[in-house]
C-alpha cells in the first residue's frame, strides 16, 4: 500500500475531493471488487430499481437505521405527527446527499408524508453500503456506493433523475451538483420542479452565481444551511463532539497536552476550540476577522499567524471556509507526526495537491487516513476528509440537519402560488424556531411561558417569535425572507422561537 | 439601621431605584452629611461651576482614573491618534451616564478631541464621588454624587443644560432621562442638536416609543447598545467576571458546590452561566425562547421552571429584561439565605416591592446588601441594584462601551447632511468592526491577512468587511443602518471586521 | 442474532466476562470461522511457535505498531538508551496482558533490552488479531485472539508456560491468572522466577489474600496499579478522553445536553465526569466516601442516590470497584434508550446476570454493544465491557502503563539480592518520578530547576524527590516500599519527582 | 503617598511582611490616628481587657459575623451539637491567627464548648477592626487591630499570654510567632499545656525544625494543614474562588484574554490555574517537580521556565512556597502594567527587598497594593500581600479551616494519656472523614451507603473508613498518626471517609 504520486500532467480534480485517493485498487479487504454498476441485485420483492454495493447487508442496515431513529425523536415526531395529513402527497423528490442512516430516515419520513424519492450520493466516498442496502430493501431507488469513481457519481445521478415515466417535482441537493445536472442535461425539468432545498454553503453559492444571478435560477431554492439551528447545532454543537471524535477514530491521538492551532474561529472553529480546550489542550487560532478574532482572545486562545507555530505544533485543524490556508510551506515546517485536519466544510483548505510530488510518499494506514512521508522520514498525518468522516459515519449527531431539510421540502411543497420568487430564500424564522422547540422535550427541558402582563410589557405575542426586531437578513445573492404571510407547517404548529 | 417599611400610599417610584432604599439618613460612616447643593465649593483654579461631594478627594479620583486608563489602550490610542485632528472641534456635548473612572476617561478623550462636556449621573448611587472630585478639578462640569435624592437627580440634569450662554449640540444617554428632560422643558434646544447617542435599551425603547413612533424625534439617535461588540463584550465576557465579582464582594459567597438558577439565557445568562459553572456551581435556567432554552442545553444547563428549584437553590440571578420573574411568591419559597440578585439592566425583574409590607424585616447589612427578613426569620439576601454596581465599581470591565460612545459621537457630530435621518440608527458595521481591531493589540493578537487569491476565492475585500452578506438588520422601531456611503473615523481607518 | 437467554443451570461464569455473550457462534462477518487452534500456521521465517487468528494480517497490525510508536516516546527513548546495556539480558518473561499495540512495543522493547518473551491475553475478547499476528511474524511467541473460549484462554496460557527447554524467571500478569495458573499447575516454576508484575487491582489482591496471606508467594511482586502516574493518568486523564470515545464509537450519542450520572468519583469518575461536564452533559454522581463526595459538590455535581435520578438519566457509568452497583431494580427503572457502562475495572459493578431472564430479550447490534428489550418494546443499551473496548482498542491513551511495567520488571530483574522479599511492594518511589519526567519532552514542556539556595531553602536536592516528607504509604496487604537503597534503573537516571 | 524608599541599613524585616509597607503615617482616612495601645477603651459591659481599634464598631462586626455563621454551617451544627457536653469545659486555649469574622464564630464555638479564649492577630494587616471590636463586647481578651507595627505585634501577643492568674493549657497557632514567643519568654508554660494546634506550614517546620527535632518541643502538637480537607478545600477550591476576588477587588483586571503565568502547581496553583483558564486568561506555569509539571501539561496549561514568558505576561502569580521566585531580573522584564501577586503562604516568593532601591519610585494606590514605578515611567503593580487578603477579608470561602481547628483542639485536650507524646501529629484520618461527612448537607449532597454484601466484596466497614489500605503518611519531622484507638470527637460520631 506504499505508493508514490505520479507526476500527472491534466485531469480535472473533483471538487469535492482534494487529492486523488488511494491508487483505484485500494479497497476494504472484506469487499468483493465487482463494480455495483455490473451486478445484477434485486430485493427480497424482485425490485431492481436501485444500484447499490451488496443487498444482502440490508438486515445490518436496517439495525442502523431503528439505532438512528432513537437519536432523531423530532424527526420521528413529524412523521408520526404529519403522516395523517400527508403534506407530501404527490411530492417526488429527488435527493443528493450523503447517504447515511440518518437520511435514510429522512427518506423513511418523506415517505410516510407521501413522497416518492429517488436518491444519489453527494460525496464518493460517505455512503454506508449496508444503509443504502436497507434503503433499497425497503423500495427506494437509491443510486450509491462507497469508494464511486467520478464516473460512477454522475452515473449514479443521471440514473435518478433520468427515468421514464417518473419526473421530480423537488430538489434536495448538498453541493448543487444534482441542480447543476439537471440544468445542463435536462433543462426542462425545472418546468415542473416547484422548489429546490439546498443543504450546503458550496451549494448555495453555486445557485446563486451560477444560477441565480444569471437569471436562470428558474424555480425558487431555500437555503438551509443559514439556520439559526444548522449553524448552531450542526456547527457549533456537533464540531464539538465531531472533533474529538474523528482524530480518535483515525489516529488514536491523546488530547490531553497537545498543542493544537485551529485555523478560523467560526462556529466550527469555535466547538473544536472549546473541545480541545476540555480535553486539556493547549489551542492556538488563526483569524482574519478581528470580531471573530477577539472573541478566540476573550475565550482564552491565543490568537497567531500560522507561521508562528507551525514548528511546534502537534495538530492543525482548519475550518475556514477558505482555500490554501495550509499550504506546502507550511507542511515542510511541521514537526514529525504532527495531525492535519480539514474540518472545514469543502476540502479545499489544505492545498493537498501540493504534496503530490515524486520526493514524498504517501501510505494510506487506515481509511481517509494517509501518512505523507518526507526524504528525512518525517510523516505528516493527513486527514484531508475528516470533515465527510465525522458529518457521516458519526452523523447521528446531526440533530437539527436532516429534521430542517424535511421542513424545507414540505414548506416549499406547499407554499401558496406567489410566496416564493425564482430566487434563493432562508428558512422562514418561525420554522427555525419550531426546529428548536421540537427539539426540547429531549432534553426532559420546561420552557417558561410568558404571562399576559410580562408578554404587554416586553411588546411580545405570548407564543413568540421573541425577538421580534431582530433577524439576521441575507441580502439578495444568498437569500430572501419570504412574505410574512405565515408558512404552514403542520397543525398544532404554534411555538415560533427568535434567535 | 434595622426598619420596617411603613405601609405606603403613592409616592412614584424612581424608575431606577427598585426600592425606597434606607431611610433617608443613612449614609457611609465616613461621610459628612451635608448636601453638595449645599456646600460651595470651588477648585484649585477657582472654578466653581460643578456641584460634587467633595472637591478634596481629587487627587484619589485621578489615581483611579489613572488606573483605568490602563486598562482602556483602545480609547486611549484613539485620543492619541485623533487628538490632532480635533473632530469633535466645536462640539458641545451634554452627558447623563454613569459616573465612574471609565467615563472621566472617555470626557478627557472628548475634550482632546475639541468638545466641551457637561454631565449629569443617570443613576443615583452609582456615582465615584472621588471620580468626579478628580473631573471637577480638571475644569469639566459635573454635577453627581452617590445618594442622590429623586429632586437631586432631576436638579443635576437641569444643571447640566440650563446654563446660560451654553447650549448642547450632541446629547450621549444612558436610559433616555436627559434626553427626555429636554424634551419636555427645553424643546427648543433640539434645533441645535445635532444627534443623541443613547446607550441603554431601556433608553432606546424610550426614545423609539415615545419620540420616533410619536414623531417628535426630530433628531438622529444612534443605539449603541445593539452594536456586536457591546452585545458580546460588555455582556457575555463582562458578565462572565462581574457576576462572581459582584456576588463575592456583596456577600462573600463561596461558588463552588452551590445551587444556582440563572433566568434568561441571552448574553448576560450565558456570561453568568458559564462563569458560575466553571466555578464549581449547579445551574439551572429559565427561559422562554426555545433557541435560546435549546442552547442551554446543548451547553450543559437543566432548563426548569423557576418553581421547579426555587425551594433548593442558593442564588436567584435575574436577566431576563422582562419584568416580574421572581414574585413574592417565589420569594416567599426560597430558603433561608438564599441570595436573590438582578443582573439584569431595569431593576424591574425582582418584584421588589412586593416585599415592602408589614411583616417583613428589612436590615440594609452593606451598600447594596439587603437582609429581608420573613417572621420565622428566614432570611433573604437581596442585591437588587447589582447590575448597578457591577457597571460601575468594577467597570473597568467594559472595555468596549465608551470607547463606542466615543464613536458614536464622532460619526454623528460629522456625518454629513443627510446620511442620517430623524431615526434610530444602529451604530454603521464598520465602526463595530474597528472597535474590535483596536482592542485585538491589547492581547499582542496576530491577525492574518487574505492573500489576494483567497480574497478572491472569497468574494472579499482583502480589508474586509469579512462578513459580506450578513448583518444585524434592525427593524424601524428601533434603528436604520445608515446608507452605505463610507463613515468617516479618521484618517488610516481601513480594518472593516464582519460579525 | 435476535435471541432469548435459555433458562441456564449451572456453569461457572468467567470472572472477566459478566455475560456469556452472544451465541458462539456469531462472529465478525469477515473472519472465517476456524479456530486457530485447528490451524497449522508459519511466519515466513517458517517458524509456528504461536496461536492467533491469521498470520496474513501481519502487515496490517505492523503498521498499529508503527503508530502505537509515535504516541509512545518515552518507551522508544527507553529501548534506545538501554538497549546497549540490555539491563534484561538472561531474561526470560511471561506475560498475560491485552495483547494490543501498545503491548506489542512493550515486548519488543524487552527483546532489546535483552528478553525473552512468550505472551498470552489476560482478557478472551480484547485481542487485536493483527497486532498478535505482526508479533508472531516477528518470531513472538504469542497465544491469543479475539473471541476465545474460557477453555480456549487457559490452553493459551498453558502453552505460554509449559514449554520444553524454556523457563520463565520474571512474570507480567494482568488481572493474577497467569500467576494463578502457574501456582495451581507448576507450582515449582516459582523457583526460579524472581519477581512478578502485576498490573491490575484484581491481581494485586488475588495476590495478596490468596498467596501472600496465606505465606505462599514464594517471590516477590509489585503492584504497578498505584503507582501515582498510573493512577493519575492511566486513570483520571485516560478516561476523561476514554469514556467519550468508547461511548461514541458504540453507540454515536451526543452528549450535549444528555443526563448522565457517574456512579463512584474516584480517579476514573473525576475524568468521565469532567469530560462529559465539557461536552454539555449535565452531571450527577454517586457516592459512598464524604470526602469524595464532597470534592464532587465543590466540581459542581449533584450528589445524589442512583434511585433519585435512574428515571431520568440518558446515560449511567459505573466506575467504583464494587459490586453490583445497577442492579436489576434499576435496569427495571430506567427509560427507553438509557445506556449502561461499566467504566470500572472489573465487571462487577452491573450485575447482568440478572438481565438474563426469559422475558427479556438481547440483541447484538455491534461489537460489544448489547440492547435488553423489554416485554413493553423499552431497550436499554448495554456496554458491559466498554472498560475493556477503550483499554485496547483506544489503548495508545495509555500513556505510561507499559512504560511503568517496563521499569518495574528492570527493577526487579536486577534488584540486589534482598532488596525485595517475599512480599508485595509498590514501584519505588523515584521511578514513579522518573516515568513523569521522562515524559515531558513530549510536550514540549520547561521544568524549572531550582537555585542553591531555593534547594537550601526548602531543605531538598536540587534533583529531587521533590515531596521529602509526603509519600503513599501503602499496608502489608497492597504492598510495601522497598527499603531506601537507590534503585537502579539505567545511567543517567537523575530527575526524582514528588507526588 | 508618593515616596521613593530611603536606602535603608540594617533592622530585621518582619518575616511576615515583605516589604516595610507604607510609611507610618498612612493609615485609611476614615480611621482616627491614635494607637489602640494609647486608648482606654471598655466594652458596655465595663470589661477593658482587650485591646483594639475601635469598640463602637461592635454592632457592625456583630453583622459580620452573624453573615459568616450563615456560611458555616458545619461548625455551627458542632456548636449545638456539643454545647450540652462541655468538651472544653477547663480548657483555657490562646490563638494567635487571622482576626475575621470567621475565626470570631470559631472563637464563640470554643466558648460554648467549655473553653476560656485570648486571642492575637497573626498579621499585622489582616484584623478585621469591627470583628476584633464585636468580640471585645462579647468579653473575649482579643488584642489585635489592623496595621500593627513589629512592636505592637509581640505586646499583643504578650498581653495574651503574660496574664496574672490565667494561664493557657492549649494553643491554637498560626505560624508559630505565639508557640515561639512562649517557648523564649515563659518557657515554664509548657508544662501545663495540654497540646499545640499549628496551622500553616510555616509553623509546622518552625516547630519541627526549632522545636522537635532539638528536643525540645515538651507537648503535643497537631499539623492541621495537612489534612486532606485543609489541602483541597482550603488551598484547591477556595483559591479558585479566591485569585480571581483578590486580583479583581485590588486592580479591576479583566482576566479575558490575558496572559498570565502561574509559579508552581500544587494545589493552590492548580486553583488558580483552573479559575483563570475559565475566565479566558491565557495560562502558562512553571514548576519545578516532573508529577506535577506533567499535570499541568495534561490540563491543558505550557509548562515554561519563567524567563522565556516573563515579557509577554500579564500578570505573574506565586504560589510555590520556595523563596525569590520572582527577582529584581524578572521584574525588570516585565511590561508596564504587569500585576505581580503572591498566593504563596508566606510573602517570600517575590524578592520585593530588590525593589527597594532609589532609582524606583513606589506608590500606594489601594490598601495592599503598591505601583512600582521605573525610571522610565513603566509600571509594575505589586500585590504582596494578596493571599492575605483573600485568606482574611474573603475568608468565608474557607469552609473548613476553622473547623479542622475546632476538632484538633478537641481531640488534643480529650486525648488519653499517651496517645500523642511530645511529637507533631497530623490530624487522625477518621476526623478528617468526619469533616467531610459534616459539610455535605450544606450542599444538598445525597451519600450511598454500602450494603451488607457490598461491604464484604471490598473488605470495609460499612461506616468506613473508605479507603483502608492507603492513607497519606508522614513522616517525623512533620507529623505522625496516633496509635490507632479510635479518637473521641462527640457522641454520633460515626462516618469515617478516606481520602
């Protein structure tokens, strides 16, 4: 497994994947090496509609899956609560997303709420084969398998979109390639497509200048990944958990000690920081906006140029958003073994390309684990897909993601003709709001209700929204509020929390 | 020093004053007890035009403001930078804040920078008699003491505008009182005035509701209490350390193993929460918003209704901004020693007069510190004026808020014709951001810088603002952002910080 | 692998096994079924002395090692400093410990300080079948794997010890049962053998009541589980980061916001509760000891009853070293999804056995991970062996455990005659010292030395011990120190730290 | 108060103050400037022998210490408990410690308990006036004030001891000045003195060294500071409270983001570091003992040498017991601002006689703190005495000192002939359980008790003691444990906790 790069002259590097990957005959040992595109499955019904690594790891998936459900009680709320209504009805969707246990329960969701699906991986290497084995056992067209070339992932895309006799009427994309492809291959589409919910910042940013401001975003998009709740719970929260959890898995690393620099001080930023911080580590930052910068002061890191650590360091984590924060200068300088981690969302922060030159080798020691080894036999531990790992394989704790995305669906699904434009637009607030309080009886949590006297006196309505001033606006090239006309959710929708 | 309170009839409450305080002869030992209005006093270059306690106590109010200027580097590098320039040449400005080292910081900073002040304390305990003996020898004219009386208060604010051949052109507030004041007797003066920086929600709320809504703003107001760096400075890192400060010097409580429930879980609650936790604490917390209650419990805090703990706890902190959380009910349920202390800004969330009645023992044990005692000798300790204190004895916490009020000023007194309306408007996003970055050298913090590539993978301007496509936006009611033509500073002002 | 625990009669349960497990024959889907001791297996050097799994999976568990190496400087320094003095040279060791990584530097360590090692597993399901077969490759003799049968477990430490032509003369016990099995079958052996260490709290008072107390333990020992770096950081800092990452990797719970109660806060209590404090857990502990309990109310945990909370907690965690701490009763109490874990040493603290009842049903989800159905669908999700998960699999947290081991078997390898009677004994005191200072570098870390006259001062050699006065003074039963003479353990050995 | 220090010759610093203090004349402005010694003052029960401030200001001390009882409910609860049995009754005990409030509600204990009280302060700074004037109208012979000189320090405590017709037959000491002054001046007294309670460390070498070791220490003594509650209640948990209540009520220090260095990482530095790190100061120690170091590594806190931080701190803190930690070289390096404060027990640790030289100019600026000036106008801010302040004047956070105390007399004065010889003890194990035990309704805390079949598994009595086979030894010179007969503390005396 010991490999050197070959000096490759063209190719277009994917996206969503910062270097190569291991030569194509890497695979887990335990798997047979027949491509899923050249076998011939069909479930316990004699359904085929479906292109997956191996049927038979459906029983082991669907145990994931009744696991996932015990972690996802909101989720299973709206189903339970919303299946009479069906507010999905007629709804055909077709998804692009990591495929995990807990979309699989979104899937299951959307499902009972009356929708058709059809569903494609976001990411070539996240789908957890025995879930996607579940899915398709239980009858969805599910198109994805782990370690997919490039290849594979379009194919496995055009396979849902392009079937006969079966049009989506609803886009749920992660990453807007499933949107781009459809508006390069099969424009025409969008005539029937009601609404579009995008789950990434990447994403959000590609329909907005790819499409929107070119005029031809011709169905309205929501964007949701700009929720109070995904930011906080899915950034915030989660990257606190995430991080200890993804450098344990990968590289056995002991915390406690080390000397850690986290690049950018966000909301990631800022959960990986408190958690390392815990774990008794000593964490540096790096920043370029003074505010987020003097909040990492007042929250006791130092705050540094890269450069100024660089040596002394035992782990880098980036989360910034940004490209070539780590770059190859900074690699040569590190300390033998040092970690280097991309939390970030796109995999674009660490300039991995640059370490693809003949003098180094690379060792893939573990899955999205590679040791890159200099001449002087100084290894640099790469995990380069840290962030996919953890948002997938440890994505239970993804409180709020899948619960906003079936929110989104069924609000764009049924919004009155004229609410929403052709253009992008955040989740209404009240529908924010709702994801939080369906989210506190999990926590055994009392909220205190307003009087009449204290409601007058602070100019409220008794059952919110909270703060009724403030909200944070997102200007036209991101998204919109709708009219405040209010979204429908579901009955007994009542509790619409601020900020 | 122990009495009861005779049983009332009328009588307005001062706003700012929860209760009728000790009787009216109580005072600190060490002080004389005859009246400033009284006395006439003049300093040492025979300028007699203040009215203070004791002109005598300079020389230790200018240690004190000596002190504070060491913790203030930020306003201090602005009166070095701007002082040159004069940009608040010809201003004359009228203040109504508290009195503390801090503010005398800030009026010498006005007074280089070219303006005349004159000011008033806008509450009646929390002034540093010696501060101000210190500001009254140095030529400024200002009239406040600790223990005004109701008719003192308003005669000092009088004082402050009534002068002859004088009149205000910049009005700075802290809970609208001054502001009001001239609105009522001296309407007039507002023809001259060129804008009001008010400091307070509660202010805002007053100027927004009683002037703006009735039309009788006729000035610009800008609201500094919403900017992000007061939000998160003064009440998140500032409450973090005022609550334990102003506890332990109150009532020498020990933290640690101590049962707590915190209402309200905005940037104060959460300062105080995390603070108390860190020290050992068990903290409960009361909300109504289920963002914020979410949040709580994401962060480790059991979210109960205050009935829920009451009779267990040891400390009652309010900081809801609403009014009536703790009622005499609740207060009547608490243990014996409980601690009951307002955090909040209004003194208006402990129903303190509630326990003006017959039966129950008042004892006024230190300044601030009250015993409230039940007839079974249950004992309450009530620090219903410790947000008073905290703001103003221990003040040199607030790193950022006069440095914004300086500001503030300066962007009024030259905006030019136009750029602000007779409205409320928030402080403009780039001078939030260049608050933060003058105080980023104060803690030898290193801000990286984008390259050009990455400010154009960004979208960005390489000096920012970092944060391009958010923003506080706030509503009519109670402040515009202004248009975007650039805010003048001064000269080299380039960092633009986002969120 | 749904099954029901048939009505059992009879039959020993393996001490270090609460539960028989699932069915014998459910293993990893990937391993073939074989039992190795029906294989016939060679290294490539054609030697077989050996029993594990698959000697293919060398490379795979050479690479665990090459990792294991970088999280463990001080051994690797130890091994190259002492390895041209080979203070272990005539040595020849039996061990019984978990066969991991971790274990695996240690004995190539001792093979180049001069010994010879033959190894089984202490423990029939912690075996990481790569690492034994990397060892055996590198011509170890080792019997072990993962998934042994109790007859399996002592036919491998038979074959350990009742060799032709080879005697061991030092012994490495994990938990006695080697020491046991030597005693009952080869109770001669102990004649040559001069000394024994052991690892855990069972072994040590397996030790000392059945042998020592009843004046049959012919040799030395010494108990390294009291070492005061073992306690504090095997214990407290290994299971603040253990307890996250056995709990997460079993069953992906996010601890924000979770009840938890930690029962027992001794060492390993005081680090899960820390941890699980930072992650937003909120906390309750159980108690018996007021001094503990109290130090738990100063750290800002409820002390409570397990009865008090067991309706309400998401997690519960045994870390006493008792028995039967959760007991039927309170399995029976608690609520649907609530997890148990033993973080405790032994398998004692939750008695399982007494969920082996028909009514209730078992399921395997993973490795190591049980759910107990309820008749009313209520699943409670069991780790019985979480303790062992975190200490072998997560074991290179293990920081100074082998280490430790290392200098004791020196010590007692090349201790003068007389130092070390027949009796039990603690590590001496200055290499509990030296295994601190050793480890320092790692961090990076500046040790002040301390002036003439500071030594003079406070009355100690500049090099140590730095607590003269203080030590752990241990009873006959646990272990003795040995007399003061210097102990040896390599040149250069200066540094003597305190506790 | 500005003065420049005269070079002075000769005279014997006080080994308690490490600096001369302010010249003579400076006392608070609000206290007349006669000398106790000069004044005749009787309590209003015609009762002069005592001898203080000011005996008006017993009403105001009477509160003070009526708000102390309320903190301490442990010596309270012993107070009821015991006063029927008089264990006391005869004892005629001499002090010599802090004069607060506290140790006023300690002193009222002996006296319901049987006792007959004198009392001197143990430092010339640290009498709370008002407390030594409520104690004098209580009829206890207290002789202290605050701001004794050297010679007011021994006449205070030879009024004490040098009385007609009362002689002591116990002592509770603090430091060993009175133990001292007795053993030179009345050595005859021994003889019938029952036994010494000494509380600081200082004290204990001093009787050790000067007393035991020579022979000549005639009686009994009790090392209560190494108690294991005294160690982490007094040191590790009150000083997390108390470092940030000193550092804040003294020079108003925002501890966010600031960079601070902690001398020494015993308990007390562990406080200090833990606090600090919590408020979002950047924390680094040094220390001179690996154990130690490597915990401060494993919480997360650089371990450096002082020189290679020195420039860049904030603020320096001591609390490592040796001498001249910090000296005029550090000290000269330090930026302008910099706090430096000693925790430390004994004000040796910064080399304040170094600062004494004419170049540099020393202010006054608050009670206990002075600002040293350079001739460059750099500014350091000098707390020497910060551990006597927060031990005195915040010493309610010292839950159990006064309560070790009370025990140690009761066990010495009751001990049967030949328990205790003429040696230093430390406190009996099962008193300091017992300590513990009485704390814990304080916090609501709930204690398991073991079953029967629990007991037996770990080979302990029900009652405890908890922890049988480890206990914290010392050796002669410091202290021994008496022979094991069970010590006589008060019937109901049950609970044994261990360590």
């Amino acid at each position: 497994i010991l490999y050197r790069f070959p000096r490759r002259g063209g190719g277009r590097a994917l996206w969503r994947s910062s270097y190569q990957g291991p030569p194509a005959s890497y695979t887990d040992s335990s798997d047979d090496e027949t491509s899923p595109r050249d076998k011939q499955q069909k479930n316990s019904k004699g359904n085929g509609d479906f292109c997956i690594k191996n049927i038979k790891q459906a029983d082991f998936g669907r145990r994931e899956i009744e696991i996932a459900e015990q972690e996802m009680p909101a989720l299973m709320a709206l189903r339970k609560r919303a299946q009479g209504e069906k507010p999905l009805a007629g709804a055909k969707v077709v998804g692009c997303t990591h495929i995990t246990a807990q979309t699989a329960v979104l899937m299951e969701t959307l499902s009972a709420l009356g929708a058709q699906c059809r569903w494609a991986a976001c990411n070539i290497y996240s789908t957890q084969n025995e879930v996607a084995a579940a899915l398709a056992e239980g009858g969805f067209s599910v198109f994805a398998w782990k370690g997919e070339s490039e290849d594979d992932f379009w194919w496995c895309i055009d396979r849902c979109v392009n079937v006969e006799g079966w049009q989506p009427n609803m886009i749920l994309d992660d990453g807007g390639d499933l949107t781009h492809w459809i508006y390069k291959k099969y424009p025409n589409m969008f005539k029937k497509i009601k609404g579009i919910v995008e789950e990434s910042v990447t994403g959000v940013h590609r329909h907005t200048s790819t499409l929107s401001k070119a005029g031809k975003l011709s169905v309205p998009a929501m964007n949701v990944n700009d929720s109070v709740t995904k930011q906080k719970f899915d950034n915030l929260y989660c990257c606190r958990e995430s991080i200890l959890d993804g450098l344990k898995r990968t590289t056995d690393v002991m915390f406690g000690g080390k000397q850690v620099v986290v690049c950018g001080y966000g909301e990631v930023g800022k959960g990986c920081c408190a958690a390392l911080k815990a774990m008794g580590s000593i964490v540096y930052v790096t920043e370029i906006d003074p505010i987020c910068a003097l909040q990492a002061c007042m929250d006791g890191f130092r705050l540094v140029k890269l450069n100024e650590v660089i040596r002394q360091v035992d782990i880098v984590i980036t989360c910034t958003g940004n490209k070539n924060v780590v770059v190859r200068e900074n690699l040569d300088r590190m300390k033998n073994g040092c970690i280097v981690c991309n939390m970030g969302h796109s995999n674009t922060e660490i300039d991995v390309a640059s370490l693809r030159t003949p003098e180094l080798t690379w060792e893939r020691v573990r899955s999205q684990v590679d040791h890159v080894i200099w001449p002087d036999g100084k290894r640099i531990v790469l995990l380069a897909e840290v962030h996919t790992h953890t948002h997938t394989h440890s994505s239970k704790q993804a409180l709020t993601r899948v619960f906003v995305q079936a929110l989104a669906l069924i609000e764009l699904y049924n919004a009155p003709e004229g609410r929403y434009k052709q253009d992008v637009y955040l989740l209404p607030k009240k529908m924010d709001e709702y994801v939080a309080s369906l989210h506190l009886p999990t926590f055994d949590a009392h909220l205190t209700e307003l009087s009449d006297e204290q409601a007058k006196y602070l100019g409220l309505n008794k059952n919110g929204p909270f703060k009724p001033n403030y909200y944070r606006y997102v200007k036209n090239k991101v998204g919109h509020q709708p009219s405040p006309s209010k979204p429908r959710v579901h009955p007994g929708f009542s509790r619409q929390p601020g900020l």
